[in-house]
C-alpha cells in the first residue's frame, strides 16, 4: 500500500505531501490541483511499466500510431512548477510480507530534470530507493565516499548497498540517464538478487495501478470474447461481467449489489452474442420479466457496474483512481458506494484514491477514510497549491462530529482554516 506521495516542485505543488490509505479521498475547487496528483501517480505508474522518460511525459505510441500511453496533461514544459528547472516525487509504500508485521517499509525517490547535453528532453538527475532501514541504491551516495559522486555526463552512476562479501562499499553501477535506474537495474550483471527482489516489487507496485475514467458510450459496446480486463474508459464492462457472473456466489453478490446501487429491480445479467460479429452484450433482466439492454441503461447505473467489475473482478488491481466517484450517482446511493469500496479496501488487496465534490459522500465517510481524506487549495497570491489532511485542521474532528464533513466543504471553511493556519506560520516565523 502507498502510505505518502510527497510532491517537489510538480506542476503547482512547491512541497507538499499527500497522506494515503486504503481509501482516500481529495476535495479541493476546480483548478486546485486535484488532477495534477492523479498525473504524479500516472507518471510513477509509467516508470513502473518500464518506459522511459521521453514516453512518460510526452505519450508512447505502437507502430500502427496507436496510443499505447496516454502523455501527461500539458506540455512538456508544464510538468515543472514554473520559475524552476527539475522536479522530484518521493513515494512511501509498504511491501506485502507473510503477515502485517513482516510488512517492509519502501521509500523510493527520483528528481527529473532538463537535460542540459540535449535540450528540450529530460533526464534522471537523482533517485535513490531504501526498503526498511537498508538503503538499496542512490545515486549520490553519502560522505565519506572516496569517489566523485557524479563524473560521467553520459549515464547516471549508482551506488548499490554494501554485501556481506563488500569490506566497505558496494558496487558502483551505471544506468541509462534518460529511463528510472529502477527498471533497469534488474538487468545489471553487477546486481545482487535480493537488490533486484526489491527493486521489483516496487516496480510492481507502481505498474499495477489503474486509471479509470468511465465513459458510458464505451460501456455500452458490445465486446470480444475473451476480454476480462476493463478498459480504462470501462471498455469491454460485457465480458468482464460476464467472466464474475461464471463464479454462482460472485454472480449473486453482483446482482445483489446492483439492485441495491440502482433503482432497477435486476434479477440476472444475460449476455448475448451478435451472430455476425461474435461480440458479446450486455442485457438486464429484471423482475417482471422486462429485459433492458446496455443501450438503454442509464449513465449511472453503467458507472455502478464498472466500478463493482473493478473491484469484484478475479483479478483487481492494487491500485485504482477515479476522478469524480459520485458523478452521475444519485445521493440517495452514494452510501451503498461507500460501504463498497471501504468494505473492499479494508480487505487490505485494493487500494482507491478519489476526487470528489460531493458534501454527501464527505458526510457519509467512516472514521477510517477521514483520517485519509486531504483538501487541496491554491494560495490566493501564488498559483501554487497546498495539499492538508482534514483531520490535522484545527477542531475538524469535533465540527466533523457537530456539523458535518458536507457542510464543512460548501460553506468554505476547509480552505479558510489552512490559509489562516498558513498566514499565522507566516507570520510567527517574521
């Protein structure tokens, strides 16, 4: 599980730092930042699927010119906080371990930054990567080192951790500049095993996240046979309900849900094949015998399926994000939603991270969320953000109880009370 994702000179962030648990949930106003999170997220997800810097930030594509990844939004020049020349992401985790105690705690860090021998790109200026109180690699080793840190303008030189077999220090390797040493050093010949181990686990960490932004077109659409993985715009949502619907109890527990997400009466899935293109649709069948096809579905009740397909699927991510989780859900059904997700999150095998607007969902979060749940404000003379956990704003916990989270968010009084606490540090440090 990601536990911290601090962020330096990113986008509109100078330094701050967004606390995370199994569920957590950011609220903020249009503009405040609230995306840019979600592209730090997806730029560490590009590392963990192996790409370089180049396909991270400015998109991947195969060879028919399909698009394979998606750029980070904005140029390329944006990703920086403007007025300054390189940025950094800090991500904390903590690693899966026979039990929650044998759990090992990983901190992995890189700064990106303009490369100066071909200007216009990006290259890996620092990274380093510890796991538990044992540093792994770094590329600028310590005092007293004996060796120039950094005197090759070529590649990107790392000292990996002592072994038992070392007397002093460990190997000194060089990596590619212009892709994370991350997923490269998992190759290097001068690698021990247990340093590759943990290099890929938190590789796979990071490459099993997802990103969804439903749309209710592409969930209409009929789909392959075969296909059991949603697509990130909810993409082939026919077979991947299909595939639970095989298992009898997860068939029932996926009805049983949906009856309670959604005004329709639904007795069963049914899932018939078009005889001349051999995809597979999606059909309701409801009490009275009335059967409805995804076509006639409303928005909302496709975004409840596709979500309940992330999450009950054989093989959910470990990772998911959704912007705007509430948008087209009724009120009266953002409850149900919650319990969902903090039911399954509490499990320990998914993680969620959320934007939302909605004081009804912000009213309805358990303790646990709340303590993960951050606002996100710009400063009113900068264009910079500031990320807050609720529950560290003064009295939240007691207004919280008195008044309500969904109040709390309408009447302004999250962004009020960081600016305040911001103006008062200001001026005691004068």
């Amino acid at each position: 599980m990601i536990t911290e994702l601090r962020l330096i000179d990113f986008k509109n962030f100078a330094d701050e730092t967004l606390r995370m648990g199994p569920f957590t949930v950011i609220v903020g106003a249009n503009a405040s930042g609230k995306s840019n999170v979600r592209d730090a997220l997806r730029f560490l997800h590009g590392i963990g699927r192996g790409y370089g810097l180049a396909d991270i930030i400015g998109g991947k594509y195969g060879a028919g010119g399909e698009v394979q990844w998606e750029p980070i939004r904005g140029t390329a020049s944006e990703i920086v906080r403007f007025g300054t020349s390189w940025f950094a992401l800090l991500v904390k985790m903590k690693l899966p371990g026979r039990s929650e105690k044998k759990q090992r705690k990983a901190v992995y860090g890189i700064r990106i930054g303009g490369d100066e021998q071909r200007p216009g790109t990006f290259r890996v200026m620092r990274e380093r990567l510890s796991v538990g109180q044992r540093t792994i690699y770094t590329s600028h080793p310590p005092s007293p080192d004996p060796i120039r840190d950094q005197d090759d303008d070529t590649h990107l030189l790392l000292r990996m951790a002592k072994t038992e077999t070392q007397r002093k220090y460990g190997h000194r390797i060089a990596v590619r500049p212009d892709q994370p040493a991350l997923t490269q050093i998992r190759e290097h010949r001068n690698v021990v095993r247990l340093h590759k181990d943990w290099a890929g686990q938190v590789t796979e960490a990071l490459a099993n996240m997802r990103f969804l932004d439903l749309s209710p077109d592409r969930m209409r659409r009929p789909a392959f046979p075969g296909q059991t993985i949603l697509g990130d715009g909810g993409e082939n949502l026919p077979t991947v309900l299909k595939e639970i619907c095989e298992d009898p109890k997860r068939r029932e527990a996926l009805i049983e849900w949906t009856r309670e997400l959604t005004p329709m009466d639904v007795q069963d899935f049914g899932f018939p094949t078009d005889t001349i293109t051999g995809r597979v649709q999606l059909a309701f069948r409801e009490a009275n015998g009335r059967i409805v096809s995804a076509w006639s579905a409303s928005d909302g009740t496709l975004r409840f399926l596709a979500m309940l397909a992330a999450l009950l699927g054989a093989n959910p991510a470990r990772f998911y994000v959704f912007e705007e989780i509430d948008n087209g859900i009724h009120p009266s059904r953002v409850r149900l939603l919650l319990d969902l997700i903090e039911g399954q999150t509490a499990k320990g095998w998914t993680q969620v991270v959320t934007t939302t607007h909605s004081p009804d969902l912000l009213s309805m979060i358990g303790g646990r969320t709340f303590r993960s749940t951050s606002v996100i404000c710009r400063r009113p003379d900068t264009e910079d953000a500031v990320v807050r956990p609720i529950a560290d704003l003064p009295d939240a916990g007691r207004l919280r109880e008195s008044q309500g989270l969904g109040r709390l968010h309408t009447s302004g009084w999250m962004e009020d009370a960081i600016l305040f606490d911001a103006g008062g540090e200001e001026g005691g440090d004068a």
